[in-house]
C-alpha cells in the first residue's frame, strides 16, 4: 500500500478524526507500507511545525520508518514520477493538484500499486479521472 501524508499525520494526533481509523489501517496492514519520499518530507514538515511535541514525534516516525523491519519501504521519485507529476500539475491548474500529490498519483502509477491510504478527498477526486491505473483503490478511514 503506498501512504499519503494524511495517515501518517493522523496517527500522532489522537484529537484527529482520523487518528484511530488510521493507526489500525496501518499496523494491520498485511503488506509493506510504501512510502514516496516527498511524502515523508512532508509529513516531516508538518509534524515538527504544528505539534508541541513535533521535534519528538518526528523522530519517532524516522525511527519506525528505518528500523529495518521490512514494514516501510521509502521509495524515491525518478525523473520519470517528475515529469509525470508536472503533466499531473499542468492539467489541474483550475483545481490546484500539489506536487506532492501528483507525485503519489505518479508513483502509484509506476509502481503499479493499487492500494493507495489516504484521508484527502481532494486528491481522491482529482485522481480518478486522471491516474493510469484503473482500478484504483483509495482506503479512506471513516471519519
């Protein structure tokens, strides 16, 4: 399963709607959790500037995600995912489509992954008339 930021971002806030639905998805997950490197500079970013404890839970993250347990994967984009993601870019400029976004689209898209957590609607919209990959299957917690 390849992980957008919000899933991550939930499970270090218990106060998040998504917080619980999230953390479970993710620990029962029976498969390797795929991680797009601009996604976990993002995540990064977010957690240790909108957390009091943010420099902590970032950490916390990098810890689990280097590990070496074999449960996360961080896969850095090509040129390819690139140029894939400014076409993405591009043909969004009326609905804005963020790079990190397009790049999960990109990603997903190379990959051939089908499997794809995360909690923006926005992105969930925009993709499905855009990604190469059908069918899609986007895993939103319930809120």
């Amino acid at each position: 399963m390849l992980i957008d930021s919000g899933p991550l971002i939930a499970t270090f806030s218990p106060g998040d709607r998504f917080h619980a639905r999230c953390a479970e998805q993710l620990a029962n997950w029976p498969g390797q959790l795929v991680i797009p490197e601009p996604v976990l500079v993002e995540t990064c970013g977010f957690i240790r500037n909108n957390y009091r404890k943010g420099p902590e839970y970032e950490s916390i993250l990098l810890d689990q995600v280097c590990s070496g347990s074999g449960d996360f994967a961080i896969v850095m984009p090509t040129s390819e995912d690139l140029h894939r993601a400014r076409e993405l870019v591009r043909r969004r400029v009326n609905v804005p489509l963020g790079y990190v976004d397009a790049m999960v689209i990109a990603m997903a898209e190379r990959l051939h992954v089908t499997d794809v957590a995360t909690v923006d609607l926005k992105l969930v919209g925009m993709a499905v008339g855009l990604s190469k990959i059908k069918p899609i299957s986007w895993l939103i917690p319930d809120p």
